[in-house]
C-alpha cells in the first residue's frame, strides 16, 4: 500500500496529489479525501514554493463529484471515468 496518494506532479504553481480508488463504497472515498485534505491543511501554504492540491478520482461511486474546501476535489462517476481516459480499457476488462 501507500500512505497517501497513488501519483503527484507539478502544474504552475500546484503540487497535486491523485488518490484512485476501485472502491464503490461512499465511505471508503470519503475516508480516503479526508486522510489527503488532513495532509494538505497541515501543510505549510507553500511546499517548495507550491500550493498542495489533492484529488481523489472514485469512477465507482454513482454520485455528483464535490469540492472540500479550496484544495481537495472529489471526482466519481462517469466524471472520474472521463478523467481516466486510457484507463477505461482496464475498467472494462476487471468488469467481465
């Protein structure tokens, strides 16, 4: 396992960190969201001169994608699907 995100990268001035989860349980993602937005607010403003912004993509969870506060998003459904571009192909062979 890993103790906070799958992928993080550089864009402008973000560090964002991406979190994706199989899971279709509502409280698993929101578990997830809350370890990263924890992780985020204890941070400095700035980590190397970058604001830290966390995502969590749940393409499992048939529900509306939501923000908490200014930088954690939560993505499910067919908006994380869309998201993960390539990767639908996978999705459609663990299904069957």
């Amino acid at each position: 396992g890993h103790p906070l995100c799958d992928m993080f990268f550089v864009a402008c001035v973000d560090f964002v960190m991406i979190e994706v989860t199989g899971s279709s349980k509502t409280k698993s993602v929101t578990d997830k969201a809350k370890k990263l937005e924890d992780w985020i607010t204890n941070q400095p403003e700035l980590i190397n001169g970058l604001l830290p912004v966390g995502i969590v993509l749940a393409p499992n969870i048939d529900e509306p994608s939501f923000q908490r506060g200014t930088r954690m998003h939560v993505v499910q459904g067919k908006d994380a699907v869309r998201l993960l571009g390539a990767f639908q192909q996978f999705r459609r062979w663990f299904q069957s």
